[in-house]
C-alpha cells in the first residue's frame, strides 16, 4: 500500500485530499464530520483508511472547503455538496479504473451524504447520522431511557440503589425526563429522509449504542429499518477495539457486496 496527497478545485479554492493506494476496483469516499480534518480525531480515519487499503480497497479522504490544509470558508455540513461532488470527481481522475465507490460517513458527514442524496456514489455506509437541528446540550429522552435500561442491567446498579448510594431525587427527575415523548422530527430530518429515499442503491445505516447521536438519529427515524445494523457497547467513533473491528467489517462487506443490502 501507498499513500500519496492529491489537490483539486473547488468553486475556486484548492482541496486537498489523501489517496490510500490499492487495487481493487472497489474504492472508499472517507467524508469527514463536523470541522474534522481528513487524519480524523487521533489519526483515526487515516488508520481506517490504511486498514481497508492493506484489504485491497483504495481510500479517498479529503479536507473540504476551510477545513485543514484546504482553501476557502467553511459552509458546513449543509453547503459540502460541491465538495463532496468534487473529491469523488478526483478520486475517479486519480483512480480511472474505479467500477463502484461507497460512500462513507459519520455523524453530520452522514447527514451530508444524505441531503446530497449519495453525492454520485454507488453505495452508502452511515454511521449515526446528525438529525439535531439546534443542539441545546440536552440529553435527548431516548437517550436517558437506554442509560437508565443499562443500569438496570446492571447488578452493581442495582445494589447501589437497594443501599441508599443513589440519590432517589436524581433517580425519580431522570426517570421523569425518560419519559417525556420524543419531540418531533425535525425539518433536517425530514430532508435526510427525503433525499436518501431518491438514492435507490444500497445503503447501510450504522447505530453506536451509546451514543447520544445515534440515539438522537434512531428517535427520528423507523427504528425498525431492515438496513439498520447496531453495535452494543460502542460510542460515537467507534473507538472501542471490538466497535473499531465491528466497524471496519461493516464497510468491507459494504465495499465488496454485489446486491443491496438486506
């Protein structure tokens, strides 16, 4: 494996972009959430990249517009479409014998490739897509009732309460907040949907268990999607050695399958 840096245009400023070499003809669109760099938090989307090429799959990572090592002012999420349409321009250009590129995303990078519905790719990877629209810090309730069901769960937990260590005035105002219902779906959500229902390829839908995005997401979407897949135990970047695996498998079953998933 290799790896090489690549620049390309953007409405007039210069993206640059990483390029993990491989064979195969199957390759990966590695879009960055938030303001995070193309490395990712700790380098971890650039390990990612390195293990899914050493598995024969090329990897295109890039900074978008005002990101890292790339020109321009940050949009966000909500204006990355020409990026996202740009990056998978250059890593056809650098890789001109690409047959199917899968599209991989976490968080708001999800959101992006939603609203873009698929930004030209051929399958879609999301893991715990953004649907907050304005973000006050609040727990959302679906997120209160599976911390209180994993405490449950939990026999320490419970031996906690039976000697009087938990206070039973946080218990009884936690409980009360779990069961608020769920707000609305929002309008952000509403587009996601809506642009994902206008990409007929395939796509898989990534859950972390833990995190609050994820369970934000799944509020606001049919839980019981057949393309949903969720990973126990694992937070929001999937950090957690058997989440990381969980996780590499999922887009490497994505990269090399030939019908939609189920």
């Amino acid at each position: 494996m290799s790896r090489r840096h690549v620049t390309f245009a953007c409405e007039g400023e210069t993206l640059v972009g990483t390029l993990d070499e491989a064979a195969g003809s199957s390759g990966l669109l590695l879009v960055s959430g938030g303001n995070e760099v193309r490395s990712g938090a700790f380098a971890g989307q650039a390990r990612l990249a390195a293990r899914v090429a050493a598995a024969g799959h090329p990897v295109f990572r890039f900074d978008r517009r005002g990101i890292g090592d790339s020109s321009g002012e940050t949009s966000g999420f909500l204006g990355s479409g020409p990026d996202l349409a740009e990056a998978l321009a250059a890593f056809k250009a650098e890789r001109p014998g690409l047959a199917r590129v899968v599209g991989f995303g976490n968080c708001d990078a999800a959101s992006a490739l939603m609203l873009n519905v698929g930004a030209g790719c051929d399958a879609l990877v999301l893991a715990n897509p953004w649907t907050i629209e304005h973000d006050d810090g609040a727990t959302p309730p679906a997120a209160i009732r599976a911390r209180y069901a994993e405490k449950l769960r939990n026999p320490r937990e419970l031996a906690r309460l039976a000697t009087g260590k938990i206070s039973l005035r946080k218990l009884a105002g936690g409980i009360g907040r779990a069961l608020r219902p769920a707000p609305p779906p929002t309008s952000l959500a509403h587009a996601m949907r809506a642009g994902l229902a206008r990409f007929n390829r395939p796509v898989h839908l990534l859950v972390a268990e833990r995190d609050r995005t994820a369970q934000a997401f799944l509020a606001a979407w049919d839980a019981s999607d057949p393309r949903i897949a969720r990973c126990p135990g694992a937070s929001h970047a999937f950090v957690e050695a058997d989440a990381s695996e969980w996780l590499f498998e999922q887009i490497v079953t994505a990269l090399t399958a030939k019908a939609p998933f189920a």
